[in-house]
C-alpha cells in the first residue's frame, strides 16, 4: 500500500482578504466614533493593507475592527503582520501585510514537533513554503494534525492535498 500523505500550508485567500477589508472600511465609514477622525483603510500594493487615523488610539481601534472582520471571513489573525503604528505628518498609520508561506524556520520548528512528539512512523519533509508529511497510516496522520492545531505556533497553518 503507497504512503499517504498531506501537505501543511500558509496561504491567505485574497479574495476572502479583500472581503475583509471592504466590511471594515464600510464599517469605519458609519461608526460614530470614527467620525472627524479621518480614520480608512485601504489596500497598498498586492500583500499590504495602509491603516489611517488622525490618533494613535484610533489608528489602533481601527486595526481591531479589521481583526475582527479577518476573524469573521475565517482568516487566522495569525496570517497578519502587523507593525507598529507611527506617525506621519498629522495622522498615524499601521501597516498591516499578510504572511503567505512558511518561512524556513517556522517549517523546522514544526518539523522538530513533527519528529518529537508524532508516531514515529510519520515523516515531513520541507518543500520551499510549505511541509509534506507521509506515514502509512491514515491514523497517524491525523493525529499529526490533531498535535499541530493544539501547539502554540506563530503561522496560521491549513491542511490540504490529504491522500
């Protein structure tokens, strides 16, 4: 019987994103305590989002709206890079990317756990921005991903391509 296997991903449905970011500017735009602030957001290149308000405060209550739209729309606040919020002529402004890929330290960290604490007869493998990982056993595969979702890890991760 052929190995089974699965990939481990990081990737953030930009469709789903921009979705995201529409409700929270529609949401912006009619709350009362935006108002007379200049607070918006709005898309800045492909993977960055440009948060603006006229306080620190604001800028800051603006980016949880924009959480919580994220969280709404199933996207793991985890998948957002957000920096910190600074000043800018007479506004403040928090830039906001969004993390696709696994980068190479995360995927041995999650490999490590892989290694440690699953069945011994699972393997995972790093392929560029994302992990395989193959076992004989159905079983042992999900119980990889059982152990995976229970940590604590800095990257949302997806489980796709099970075969």
């Amino acid at each position: 019987m052929a190995d089974s296997s699965f990939d481990i991903v990081s990737k953030v449905d930009h469709m789903e994103a921009q979705n995201a970011v529409g409700q929270a500017q529609k949401e912006i735009a009619q709350r009362y305590d935006f108002k007379g602030v200049n607070a918006s957001i709005e898309w800045s290149g492909d993977e960055k989002i440009l948060l603006k308000a006229s306080a620190e405060e604001r800028v800051k209550a603006v980016l949880e709206v924009l959480e919580a739209k994220f969280i709404k729309r199933g996207i793991g606040i985890r998948s957002l890079d957000e920096g910190d919020p600074y000043a800018s002529g007479k506004e403040y402004r928090i830039e906001v990317g969004l993390k696709n890929g696994i980068s190479s330290e995360d995927a041995k960290k999650i490999s490590k756990i892989i290694r440690d604490e699953a069945p011994k007869s699972v393997k995972s493998q790093i392929q560029g921005d994302e992990l395989r990982v193959q076992s004989k056993s159905r079983d042992d595969l999900q119980s990889v991903i059982a152990l995976l979702k229970g940590k604590d890890l800095d990257v949302a991760l997806q489980f796709v391509n099970m075969r």
